[in-house]
C-alpha cells in the first residue's frame, strides 16, 4: 500500500484511500458526510510517547497534559485518564465534558486570560487540581473563593518568557504584548509571584509558559526552558521560593502537508529535557517536576474528515470549483489561518491528477474555503473528498454557522468504528429557542 503523509493513510488495492487500516469510502457509506474520523491508536501512541519521555527523563510525575481544546468530547478525556496523563482545560464547558467522562480533576489545569467568578466557583466545587493563573484580578478572586470555601487552592502562574518562535502571529503568545500572562521583561512577572506568595489560600507551586503553536523548530523551546530556569532561580533569590513545577507548554509543529518536515517528538522533548536540567544545573535550582501541554500534536494527524463532492464549477482562464457539503462550520482553520491540508478524491485515490482546484464549502459565505490550487482528478458530484491532518481544531472549532449542524465524530480501533459523538440534529439547533 502506498503512504500519504502518514503512515495511517494509504491507499489500498481497489484504489480507496484508508485511514486507520479502515476503507474511508465504507466509513463515508456508514456514517454519512461530513464526518470526522480519529486514529485511536494513533492517539494513544502519541499519549505514551510524550509521557514516556518526559519520565524518562525526570521521573514520574512529569507527565503531558492534553491541551484539550485541540479536540474535546468525552471519549477522548476518557482515553487521557486511562494513558495516566493530565489535561489542560480552558473553559466551564471544556471542564463540564471532562466531569461528565469522569477524568480525575485532581490532574486537570485550568487556563484563560479571563475566568470568571462562576467559572473559578465551579472550577473548586469539581475538585480542579490546578488553576494556571493569567493576571492579577485572576490572583485576588480565587484567594477570596478559596477562603469563602475553606480550601487552599494550588496554582501555577502564566509567565510571559518574551519569545518570538516565528509561527502564526494569531498562534504565538509567547511575546512580551501577548494578551496572556505576565512579562518578564516588565517586572509583572516577578510583582506577581510576590502576590501570590502573600496570599493566605492561595499555594503557588510553580510557573507556566506557552510561547506559541505548530512550530518546527527546537531553539525557542530551548531558550524557553533557558528563560524560565532563569526565573525560577531568580525568584528563590527575591523570595526564598523555589518553584516545584515548571510548565513548558506545548506547541510541537505537525505535519500537514509533503512540504512540512517530520518531528520526532521524542527527540524534540529529550532535547528541551536535557536544556532543563542544564539550566538547573547552571543556575544551581533543584529540578522541578515538568510538564507539557501538547494538543495539536497528539490528535492532528490522528484525525480525517470525509466529505461529499456536489457541484464542479469550471470558470475557463480564472479558477476551478468543487463544492463539498461541510467547509468553515466544520473546518474553519483555512478561513482563519490560510492553513495548508492535503486533500484527496478518497474514492479516486490511485488516480492521476488532472487539474487544480478550489475547494469551497457549502455556506453563503465567500472565504469558506478549505484549500486552495489543490491538484485533483477531475471531480464528480458523488465522489467522497478526503482533509487529511483534521485531529486539531476541526471539531472543536465547528459551529452552527448558516444553522449548519455539526458533524459526528467517529473512533477508529482496531480494525473496527466506533461513534463517540453522533451528528447534530436539526432539533438540536433549536433546543435553546424559547
């Protein structure tokens, strides 16, 4: 079978596409379109390869914590708890769907520039593990909760390492002018930690940082890990603190299309792992328990999305259409970020192409688009269009734009398909209508 991209995508001898070991045109027969499609394995491996690496290097402990805003349903917290892993949450919502999957909130992070005073009440009524506080007001409302509910709350601070890692500016929030967390380069950070340390209900245990997304290169992980070793050493020098948790974040690029490079995630955490502890080693601190926050690199390339081609449209000297029957509601990413995908006939995957084509999706909106000048044999109303690399940010960013309702999401095992999250219904888009 020949690869694509992945090694979970091929293209089998009836010349169908196969994502998982499973033939997609089946899938797309059985579960209809749009439809987006998980590797659960794939999920899995990438699960242990994160955590396996970072206790190999400093010991249980040290763990990943899925960034579950890439893909949030119940199952996948499900899979999360059972790796022995944490979770990065950034809403009520986020933390309500790993409740209801019954995750162990004592391994669970909340994030947010912007938690409200219900979120932080309810964040504590469900046991969270850890609040990863943004800002000052974030410091004062979960001190005064935590004594209205006779708690005392274990937090992390959002520290802002300044670094610009040369990714998306809409994805890079490593920088000093970022929205989140606090400077370094201002002193903020540091005004901060003084705060927490004062505050009665509050147990500050360590310091996060996130310099930004879908980057391949390992140097401003590196001079992230240089930078915040640095601070937590400086901060036991101001305060006689010495953090016990450093938070590196996540961020490991993936590869969308033949143009982007491979990354071994192993190599690329063994070699932030070994700056961490040659930074310890330097500015004579103990070594903290890490952790990191992958999302995107964990689910990306574990996820499909199959859709219907309805109408070709040919404008002779100007450009060429296929229509398909999702696009921004599902996938909003191209809209947003200009993101490159492969695409494929998945029905048509052995044969050559003929021509380049747009890829438009079905709402009345004219930048709903998932691709553009993708190279296509020439499409058919009928044919089943295949979006490679749709695990991050696909489902998790769907809406109900132009009433559309939302695609199911499907795990794929084993040889055998299993629905995690069924299609909206058009019932559904009205059940908060008075």
């Amino acid at each position: 079978m020949k690869t694509i991209i992945h090694e979970n995508v091929t293209v089998g001898e009836n010349g169908h596409l196969h994502f998982a070991g499973i033939d997609t045109v089946t899938l797309a027969e059985k579960y209809g379109t749009p439809a987006i499609f998980i590797d659960e394995n794939r999920v899995r491996s990438r699960m242990r390869e994160y955590k396996n690496a970072l206790e190999n290097n400093f010991g249980a402990g040290s763990m990943p914590l899925f960034a579950s805003k890439a893909l949030s349903f119940k199952a996948l917290y499900r899979i999360a708890a059972e790796e022995g892993i944490g979770t990065d949450i950034v809403s009520p919502g986020e933390l309500y769907t790993a409740v209801s999957a019954g995750f162990p909130m004592e391994r669970a992070f909340f994030h947010g520039n912007n938690k409200t005073d219900a979120d932080i009440r309810y964040a504590m009524e469900s046991g969270l593990g850890y609040f990863v506080v943004d800002n000052m007001e974030e410091l004062d409302t979960i001190d005064m909760l935590a004594g209205e509910m006779g708690i005392r709350q274990k937090i992390l601070l959002r520290i802002t390492p300044g670094i610009d890692p040369h990714t998306h500016q809409k994805i890079s929030t490593g920088g000093v002018d970022s929205k989140f967390g606090s400077a370094i380069e201002t002193g903020l950070a540091e005004k901060i930690t003084k705060e927490a340390l004062a505050k009665e209900n509050i147990e500050l245990c360590g310091f996060h940082c996130h310099i930004g997304s879908q980057i391949f290169e390992i140097d401003p992980f590196v001079l992230a890990a240089d930078i915040m070793t640095r601070f937590i050493a400086d901060m036991r020098d101001a305060f006689g603190f010495t953090a016990k948790i450093l938070n590196l974040g996540g961020g490991i690029g993936v590869r969308y299309v033949e143009s982007d490079p491979e990354i071994s995630i192993t190599k690329n955490v063994n070699e932030i792992c070994a700056e961490v502890k040659a930074c310890c080693a330097k500015y004579d601190i103990d070594v903290p328990t890490v952790y990191m926050e992958p999302g995107r690199s964990i689910v990306a390339d574990a996820g499909m999305t199959l859709y219907t081609v309805g109408s070709v449209k040919e404008i002779e000297g100007f450009k060429n259409y296929v229509s398909i029957d999702g696009g921004m509601t599902d996938n909003p990413r191209y809209t947003l970020y200009q993101s490159a995908y492969t695409v494929l006939l998945a029905n048509r995957a052995s044969e050559e192409t003929e021509a380049e084509y747009t890829v438009g999706g079905r709402c009345c909106e004219s930048g709903d688009l998932i691709q553009e000048n993708v190279k296509l044999p020439k499409p058919r109303r009928g044919d089943i269009l295949a979006v490679l690399v749709t695990g991050a940010y696909n489902y998790s960013m769907a809406s109900n734009y132009n009433r559309i309702t939302r695609p199911p999401v499907v795990l794929l095992k084993d040889g055998k398909d299993t629905l995690a999250v069924r299609r909206e219904r058009f019932e559904d888009l009205v059940a908060c209508d008075i």
